[in-house]
C-alpha cells in the first residue's frame, strides 16, 4: 500500500489529513490486497484532492473500482454542504447518468445459448457505435419532453408500462431540470441520439441467472435461478458530454469568482446554491432526464425483439431496476446525529439505499434498493441489495462495476478483438460490435475481476449480494 495510508479495518483504508495540503476531512477507500495491486498513486491523489474542496462532509470516499479520472477518480463518492458546499463537474463525469438497467424474461438457456439470430436482432435494432443515430427521428419538443420528464415521457410516448418507472432510481427523473441551461450545441447532439446505446464501455448483454445467494431479496426483485434476463448500459450520449463540456469552462471562470482554491483545476466548482452551480445542476439533472429515457427506449426496443422472436407478452419482460453511475443528487442523509440535506456526488459510483429508504417502491420497501453492478463482457454481472451500513458509510454508495486497469490505447495495442470473440465464443457467449477494436477496448482483461470488486462491498456491507448472472450474448459499443 501507498505510504502515509493507513489501514483501518479488513478492506477500509484511510488517506489522513495533510496527505496533500489543504484537506479538511481524511480520503477513506474500500479494496482488498488483492485489488490494491491495482491502486494508482494517481487516483490517491485525486481521493485527497477531493478532500480539499468546500462544504465535504464526513469524507471523501472511493469504492474499490477505484481509478485515475476527471478531477474526481473514478468510483469516487462526496456529499457537500448546501450552504458552504460546492458542486463540481468533475465529480459526476461526462458521461451524465451514465446507468444500468436490467429486466426480466420468462425464457430459460436453452431458449437462447448458442441463438446468434436474436444478438443479430437485437444489434440491428438497437444502433451502436460512435456517433450512432436513431431511427426515432426526435423533434425539438420530443427533446424538451425527455429532458425534462425523463423515463416517463418514453412511458406516456408509448415506450414501456407504468410498472417501469416505480422500478428507477428517482422513478426515472430529477425533478429540477432546467433546460434553458443546455446549450444549442448539445441539444442538436441529442436530438438524433435518443433510443441509441453508444460506444466506449456502454453495452446490451443477454445473460443468465446462475446463482442466487438471497432467495427473499431475488422474488421481491423478480429474479429466479436458470432465467433469462437483458442488461443495458449506456448514459446520455452525446447531450450529456456536451452539457458537461460548456459547464467545465462556466466553473473555471466561477471558481476564480468565488476564490476558491483547489489543487486541481480539474476539479473547477462554483457554490451549490449561486447562479452558476445552480445552472449547472439544471443542465445536469435534464441530461440525466435524457439518460433515463434512452435506456426506456432501449428497453422498448430490445423488448419487441424478444416478443417478435418468442411470442412473449410485453408485460413478462419485467425491469427489475436502473440505477445511475454518474450524477449529484440532493438527498438528506444522518450526519453528526441529525438529519441534513446535502448534494452527493457519485462519479462511477451506484446508489445503495437501504431497507425503508424514500424513493423505493413499496414491494421493495422491506429488502432494500436492487444495485446492479456489471461485469465486463466474459466475466459475470451481479445483483446486490442496498443496505443500513451504506447509509452510515458512504451517503448510501457502493462500487458501480469493476474500474479499468488498463487504457483503452493500450489494450488496442496488446489485445486482439478477432482473438477475444473467438476465445469468448468457445466459452459460449455471442460478441456483436461495429468493429474489433471495441471488442479489444472493452477485453476483460482490462478490468479488474469483477467478482473480487463485488466481494469487497458485500463483505464491507455497502451492498449485499442478491444473485450472479453470466453473459451467453454481448452487443458492444
């Protein structure tokens, strides 16, 4: 481990203050030994840096997909004070509510391993790639309604069922969209996007239930062992990386404004209630809006392949959640013994509210939030439930996938794509992708394991395992 950190239980270690000058509350990150073979100095420092900036409460924290980002490191957690606090760009990420989601089928394996025709279907259907556009052919209103509604304007546009949305996060909106804060330039981006799965790490896999390790938590999610189930993950495509771009620039100007000083420029930040912090949080809850009504229309999509190719009724084919990986949100939370209201960051970090938390639906009142953690094409993907100690913990936060070990320029040059679908179509599972360097991108290699990830926070307590699934189907951005 990194020197001047210190360990303070199994897998909690703790970056103290005066790691780097100016932190006002101690970094504290969950990893194995294991994983810390993994652990960039960078990623340290941006952990620490973090614990330098205005308001932060209790601590900066990392889960244990921790890695060198934007100004935040990836899998980085902090919730700031409304009134001293900021909010900063860098601690969501261009990717605006990049998420996952997962729903149900009644089908079994044998209906669908080894069917190369239905991942030819569903690639066909839903567009992939960079620079990917619909066929839905949005107008400027359709935009205004998915910005500014979210998951239930896909919903009332006929692009799912009710029952969907008391099965997202935040029911599938923010409630303080400002749409006048999103930029002509983004909006045009958005425009042709919506309905499209995109490129990078964003992916649609068809995957089996192997393992349940909680019986209540599974039926109260609707999961079963040996079912067939669709997981997407995407985020708010071109709209959001464009909403995060204009804003950057808007904080570094109020940063210098408000006088405040920061370690890193990446972390640029203006007061959560002045003009510009409150401008920015409008264009991000619109962009997370978006987000969630394009992975409704992606669900729509992969919903009508499964009912052409099975004859299966739309109902069947039930979401058991989507959660968000990129977003601040204010939420209130116990700190110091009483209640308070703060806005939480969550950079490559999952939401894990626990049993009788706001915001659950109330046949999951009693179990806790559904947290989806995803694996990375051949390894498996995991269902958790939120839990008691994340709210004490991390503001109600665990790990959102298993975190990069190795760029995506280097895996273009060490792994071959060709050799990856080969070796993952013996193991059994289909690979679609617009071409072979997005399968090498996204190789699992290049990722940490994510069962070891998943271990770390079961085992912490900041989520419980529900049940494991293993892809047979992988359509890549």
């Amino acid at each position: 481990m990194l020197e001047g950190i210190t360990r303070t239980g199994t897998f909690e270690w703790e970056v103290p203050i005066g790691y780097v000058p100016g932190m006002r509350v101690p970094g504290r990150f969950y990893l194995s030994e294991f994983l810390a073979k993994t652990l960039e100095t960078g990623a340290v420092q941006q952990l620490a840096n973090v614990a330098t900036m205005p308001g932060i409460k209790n601590n900066s924290l990392a889960m244990p997909d921790i890695h060198w980002g934007y100004g935040f490191p990836i899998g980085g957690v902090a919730a700031f004070d409304l009134t001293e606090g900021v909010i900063s760009p860098g601690g969501v990420g261009f990717d605006i509510n990049c998420g996952v989601r997962l729903f149900t089928t009644p089908l079994m394996p044998q209906d669908v391993t080894g069917r190369r025709d239905i991942i030819d279907a569903l690639y066909n259907t839903v567009p992939v790639g960079v620079g990917a556009k619909s066929s839905l052919k949005a107008s400027a209103q359709a935009l205004d309604g998915m910005m500014t509604k979210g998951a239930r304007w896909a919903v009332e546009a006929g692009y799912g069922i009710e029952k969907d949305l008391a099965r997202c996060e935040e029911n599938g909106f923010m409630k303080s969209p400002d749409i006048k804060a999103v930029s002509s330039k983004a909006r045009q981006r958005g425009i042709p996007q919506g309905g499209t799965l995109g490129s990078g790490n964003h992916f649609l896999e068809l995957q089996i239930v192997r393992e349940v390790y909680d019986k209540n938590a599974a039926s109260a999610f609707g999961i079963s062992e040996n079912q067939v189930c669709c997981m997407i993950h995407c985020g708010s495509r071109g709209l959001g990386h464009q909403v995060c771009t204009d804003h950057i620039r808007l904080l570094e100007a109020a940063t210098r404004k408000y006088q405040i000083r920061l370690p890193d420029r990446q972390l640029a930040c203006a007061p959560v209630t002045s003009p510009e912090g409150k401008a920015y949080f409008g264009a991000m809850a619109a962009s997370a809006n978006y987000a969630w009504a394009n992975r409704q229309l992606i669900t729509h999509a992969a919903r009508q392949v499964f009912q052409k190719t099975f004859g299966i009724a739309y109902e069947e084919m039930q979401l058991v959640y989507d959660v968000a990986h990129n977003v601040a949100k204010m939420e209130e939370h116990i700190i110091s013994g009483r209640k308070d209201t703060v806005c939480v960051h969550r950079k490559g970090a999952t939401r894990s509210f626990g049993p009788h938390s706001p915001d659950l639906p109330g046949e999951l009142a009693d179990t806790g939030q559904p947290v989806i953690i995803p694996g990375s094409m051949g390894t498996s993907s995991f269902i958790l439930k939120g839990t008691e100690i994340a709210m004490d913990k991390t503001f109600g936060s665990t790990c959102h996938g298993a975190g990069r070990v190795m760029s995506r320029s280097q895996a273009k040059k060490r792994i071959s794509g060709r050799e990856i679908a080969v070796n993952l179509a013996r193991q059994g599972i289909i690979v679609r992708a617009p071409n072979e360097t997005a399968i090498s991108d996204e190789a699992p290699e290049v990722y940490k394991p994510s069962a070891e990830v998943v271990n770390v926070v079961h085992e912490v307590g900041l989520s419980s395992l529900v049940a494991r699934l293993e892809p047979v189907g992988v359509i890549k951005g």
